[in-house]
C-alpha cells in the first residue's frame, strides 16, 4: 500500500518503521505539512498515496497563540486546508489524528483547562468532517495514549534531545495501530463467527442447569456474559455473520433465547443454527457449504479446549482463538476478537443486512433441492436483474466485491476505492454495477463488471465477477448480452476477454467459451478470447428473469 | 550462590545490550564489542544515539541523565547504567 504519514513534529524515527512494510513518503522536514497538504503538486501528491495519516502534536501546534480565540482561529485555518484536499483529493483516505494535550501548565483547581477546550474544538471539526467526507477518518491517537498513559507514551528526554515527542513502545503501538487501519482499508476481514452456546453465550448448560440456572443476568456475575453478547451484536450490525454451533437440543436453546430475561442476542441474529449431536467439524463443514464461503472465511470462539482442539485438526483454515480462562475479561475478549478478524473501516448497507440476506440463501437452497429441474426452479425464482453504471454511493461496494469475490472471478483484479473511483472517472474505463431480487428477497449489488476502452474499436472486459451467492444462475448471460449490445451502438467491432486462472476461479474456466467467445490464446492457463460485434444474435444463451438497465 | 547469579544476570544484561545496539545500528552483534568507541561504529548519528539510550532506558527500567550523555565514549560506559539499577 502507498502511505503518506505527515506531522507537525518530527515522526522520521515512525516512517522509517512503516517503511519497512509499505511503500511510504518520506517528507522532506516536517514543518512542510501545510504546503504538502494543499499543492496538488507537491511532493506528497506526485507520491500518488492510497492512504494519508496526519499525525498532530497539540502542544507544538498552538504554541504561537496565547489565547483561546487566536488557538481556535488556527485550527479553524488548518480545517479549511484540510476541507480543500479532502475535496480535491476524493480517492485518498485521510486519517487525521485527535489531539492529545499533556497537562503542562500550572494552575489552580477551579481554573478551566485551556487544554481540554482546545482538544475539544479540534474534535467538533472533526466530526464536522467525517459526516462530510466519505474519505476522512479520525485517527484515534488519543485513544492509544489513554489506555498506555502519558506517562510511557512521551518521553522529556528523546524531546530535549532530538525533537522526538514519543517514546519507542509509543512508535510501535502507532505504527500496530496504523496497520491495524490499513488492513481495515484492505478489506481483508472474515466473514462468519462462529458461537458455542453453554459456558460460552452463557454460564453453565442449558440442557442441564435449565432457564433458572445458567449465569446470564442484568447485574453482578451474570452480566459477564450479557457484556460479550452485547458485544457480538455490535459485531452482527457490521455485517459479520453469526452462526451457532452447539451439542444441545434444539428445544432447550430455542426455550433459552425465546424466555431468558437477560438474553441479548435473538435467535434471528444467526443466520445458521446447527444444534445437533455430530461433531462439530461436521457441522461447521455444511455451514461452509451452505453459506458458499471458504473455510478461511470463519473464526470459532468456543470454551472448550477439547471441542477447540478437534476443529484445529480437522479444518486448519479456520481460526480458532483460546478463549480466556478468566470470564470477567470476556468483553475485552470480544473487543480483540473484532481488531484482529473483523477491521471494519465502514458499514455498506448491504453489510447491515447481511443475516437477513444469508438466511435468505439458505431458504433458496433448501427450496432448489425440492423442484424437479434446475431450469424450473430458476423461473420460479421470478428473478430482477437491474443494470447501471455505477455512481458514488456504490464505490464502497464494487471495491468490496472486487476484494473477496474468488470463485465467479474471470481475472481477479483486486481494487481499492480510490481505483475504483478513477475507473469512474475516466473516459477509457465504464465500471458497472447489478443488483439482483428473487421472490426470496433482495441480494443487493452482487456483480461487478469493468470495460477497459483499449481503442476506439476494441474494448477489453478487465473485470467481471458475481457474489458466489448468485452463481449458477445464467445471470452472467443477460449482463454480458447488455454491455456487448451498448459497446456495439458505440461503434466497437471487438470485445476482448481474459480467464487468468486461480486456486478458487475453475467455475468460470469455460464461461467464455459458453457464451460464444473464441479463444484466441492459451499460455500457462491463461486464456485470451475475442469476439466480434457485427454478428450478435447467433448465441444459444440463458435467459432467466427481467433484466432492467437503470 | 548469590554472586553467581549476580554475574549471569549481567552477562544476560549485556548479551540484551549489544542485541539492542546491533538492532538500531542493523549490523551483526559480532562486529560489536564493550570497548568500541561510539564514534567508531558507522551508523551511530544522533538519531541512533537518542534510540540506543532511549531503548535502554524503556527495556532496563533505568535513567541515564542528560548531563552524563556526553560522558559515554565506549559501550561499556552504558553497561554502569544497565547494571547499577
């Protein structure tokens, strides 16, 4: 990844950490930070970063006003730049950090602090950005400096003696932390968690100690219990998928999570319940069939060290955390379970709908496998397909897709926003979006596909990939048929097409070929096709549902 | 039975030191000796200077004041500070 990190005090010692993993931009001196943030040619921009942390001193930033008003003028100046690069820049992600103030200066106790009214003005502009800017994010280095302490964060010494506010155990937790944003950037979060029920949920055994006698209450003991399930709520209404994995009978859980008092998560928060007898590798092996995600999408918690210990072996893609011996750090547990497996660095909508759209999936499935034939059941889907080129609120999404997708993925091209954002921009690429609804529900957008503009005749389709979900469902046929239609009224004689094979890709090796293509060239498993426009209607394709171009 | 422990602690104290100068300086602990002078080794700038003592001062639990900065010529200089904790 390519990252700026810019600064009002001298961070060389931090960039140098960083840029040992990421391709990173040294500034020259750090007092430039002004003309490097609003010059669209300086040193930074011509850097071309994906990724920008501002990382603010407070004390060296005010030290040349003397009063509340001049501080709160400067910072409103500084705010403008920011707004400007923020508007001029819309592909690059900034994070600016929060202000953290030692409290230096002496006073009496009914004195107010000037230090916290500054840090606090600093934050209202803040929030005043980020519900502005998709690209602006809050840097939450206070944060880091409360839960170590000022204390071992700076250091007098490395200041008076080479101008370095911070300690090194201050630079390492910047730099995990500023990694830990980069791989939320990245998207490389997991998908499904994975739940055990008794002495995991809740204290003790549902089956044995009955309604009355598991620890899950509002208060005392109990509420250690309620503390974790609040907290994987939070992570549900991110967009993680929860399922249940559990030896019980089905009664006693559904009695547990319908009667409880202090129960916070509902049976429908899962979107798969496997509560039976058989092992739980069995089990979680049907949830990765049923769901159509890879072993590696998942993340086990599960008290049990035995039950931990059979998964480990038998399904080694799957992480399986240790889960804390001392239950009262169960809430913290939670908390470290979503910073290093789910880094979220926002929620689309269709993350907030996630379980609703698994539990859909998994009616689909069982509805497919009681119709006579495929083609049957594909009618009686009623399916809507609509077609557009993608706009601005649907850049989080496309970058999203072209992220995870690996089975419908004829070239598997992973992008960011920021790349996404300049394919909408240019005049040589169309990038466009489908959606797709059954009478099951609504997938949302589930496809993705990129025209690469080669020359005024030839056009090459760079990317075209659909949501695993909606695989095997000639979807494809209807799209396809679109874009070679509109490149046509466009005056294009040829459409290039690319299969780059992959671990995960081998469902959508011959897909040009049904679709009418001619191969070209083979090389290392690589295909090239071609077609030509003049002659479009001779194709046996599939056509299922309605198809709409918005 | 207490002196040997005294020494094997600050044999571990001094195998932790130079691994720490070794890491700022990126070279081998090999090359590295308590009697190298500070100016001899390349890569000492000032920058590694602030880190060197600013590790050891995290990692040892130890304070080198500021006034005594100057006095330290060779390795073995810092070793007083390490071990007189």
């Amino acid at each position: 990844m390519k990252i700026a990190i810019l600064s009002n005090i001298n961070l060389d010692s931090l960039v140098k950490r960083i840029g040992k993993n990421h391709d990173t931009y040294l500034a020259e001196g750090y007092g430039s930070w002004i003309q490097e943030l609003i010059s669209p040619r300086s040193g930074l921009f011509s850097f071309e970063p994906e990724n920008v942390f501002i990382i603010f001193d407070g004390e060296e930033l005010t030290k040349v006003e003397a009063n509340l008003l001049g501080i709160k003028k400067e910072i409103q100046r500084f705010f403008s730049y920011v707004q400007k690069t923020l508007q001029k820049k819309p592909s690059v992600n900034f994070f600016l950090s929060n202000l953290d103030f030692p409290l230096k200066k002496i006073q009496t106790i009914k004195e107010i602090r000037r230090e916290k009214q500054v840090e606090n003005y600093w934050y209202s502009w803040q929030i005043k950005l980020n519900r502005q800017f998709d690209n602006f994010y809050i840097f939450d280095l206070k944060r880091l400096i409360e839960e170590k302490g000022r204390e071992e964060f700076y250091s007098a010494k490395l200041w008076y003696l080479g101008g370095m506010k911070y300690t090194m155990l201050a630079e390492k937790i910047i730099e995990e932390e500023i990694n830990y944003y980069l791989s939320a950037v990245s998207l490389k979060r997991k998908k499904c968690l994975i739940l055990d029920l008794d002495n995991t949920l809740w204290g003790g055994v549902i089956g044995e100690d009955g309604l009355d006698g598991i620890e899950l209450s509002d208060h005392k003991e109990g509420a250690r219990f309620r503390d974790f399930q609040i907290g994987i709520k939070d992570l549900e209404k991110m967009g993680v998928v929860l399922a249940i994995v559990s030896k019980n009978n089905k009664d006693d859980v559904r009695e547990a999570f319908e009667k409880h008092k202090s129960m916070v998560l509902k049976l429908n928060d899962f979107a798969i319940k496997k509560i039976n007898w058989r092992t739980k590798s069995e089990n979680i092996k049907e949830i990765a069939r049923e769901l159509n995600l890879g072993l590696d999408a998942f993340v086990l918690i599960d008290d049990s060290p035995v039950e931990r210990s059979q998964v480990k072996n038998a399904l080694p893609e799957i992480e399986v955390p240790e889960f804390p011996i001392d239950t009262a750090l169960l809430s913290d547990f939670i908390r470290q379970i979503q910073r290093q497996f789910f880094p979220t660095l926002k929620v689309t909508d269709e993350d907030k709908k996630k379980t609703l759209i698994y539990q859909q999936d998994v009616r689909r499935t069982q509805a497919m496998s009681s119709t006579l034939s495929l083609d049957d059941f594909l009618k009686s889907l009623k399916m809507k397909i609509q077609f557009w080129e993608a706009k601005k609120e649907d850049v989080g999404r496309i970058a999203q897709l072209t992220q995870k997708t690996n089975q419908f993925n004829l070239t598997t091209k992973r992008y960011s926003e920021s790349q996404i954002n300049r394919f909408i921009q240019s005049k040589n690429y169309q990038v466009y979006v489908a959606s797709l609804a059954d009478r099951f529900g609504d997938n949302g957008k589930i496809c993705v596909l990129i025209v690469k503009k080669l020359s005024k005749k030839t056009a090459l389709i760079d990317t075209f990939l659909l949501s695993c979900r909606v695989m095997s469902r000639f979807i494809e046929d209807q799209i396809i048929n679109y874009v070679e239609k509109s490149l046509k009224r466009e005056n294009f004689s040829k459409i290039i097409g690319e299969y780059r094979p992959t671990q995960r890709n081998m469902p959508v090796k011959e897909l040009f070929e049904r679709l009418g293509y001619r191969l070209i060239d083979q090389k290392d498993g690589k295909k090239k096709y071609e077609l030509g426009l003049n002659n479009l209607d001779q194709f046996r394709r599939k056509y299922f549902g309605e198809f709409t171009k918005k | 039975m207490s002196s040997e422990k005294l020494t094997s602690k600050s044999e571990s104290n001094k195998k932790k030191f130079l691994e720490i100068v070794a890491d700022i300086l990126e070279i081998d602990t090999q090359s590295l000796n308590l009697r190298t002078k500070k100016d001899q080794l390349a890569g000492w700038d000032s920058l590694a200077q602030i880190k060197i003592i600013a590790e050891i001062e995290e990692q040892f639990k130890t304070t080198i004041p500021i006034e005594e900065i100057p006095k330290i010529i060779t390795l073995k200089d810092f070793l007083a500070y390490i071990n007189k904790r």
